[in-house]
C-alpha cells in the first residue's frame, strides 16, 4: 500500500531539512521511500517560476497570487509522471 506525504510550506521554513529527518525515520522501520521536490529549478518547467522569483515578469510584490500559482502548477503538472 502507498501512503504519500506531502510538506507544503514557504521558503526557508526547514521543509528539506524536515524531509530529510522524515526519510530517515521511515527508512528505520524499513519503509521504502522515495522524494520529491518542488520547484524543480535548472528544469524547462520551472522556467516561469524562476522568472516570476527573479522580477522579470513584474514586481514581485504587485503579483496576483493566482497568476503565480500557475507557473508552479505547470512545473508539477510537467512532472505528473514521476509523481505517480
């Protein structure tokens, strides 16, 4: 049976680091596990959230969440496969 587990947070709130513990303590009772992680950056899908983090598009802080959200989307959405 899979279980997936998913750590959704803002930037420079420990999410790897509280991953990586996860893994660990999983990998313990002899669960196998596989990691994930989003925003893929340096792949073509993330092209747009980068340009988006780096004000290429407009100023950051003038940026309607929901138009933002869609470039995240499509890196995840590009990576569908994987994550099934």
């Amino acid at each position: 049976m899979w279980k997936f587990i998913v750590i959704e947070w803002v930037d420079g709130s420990w999410k790897a680091t509280q991953t990586k513990l996860l893994k660990q303590n999983l990998q313990v009772l002899w669960y196998k596990v596989d990691t994930i992680s989003f925003p893929m950056y340096g792949s073509w899908s993330c092209v747009f959230v980068e340009k988006f983090l780096n004000g290429e598009f407009w100023p950051i802080d003038n940026v309607d969440p929901y138009i933002a959200s869609v470039f995240y989307t499509l890196d995840r959405f590009w990576h569908k496969k994987e994550i099934e």
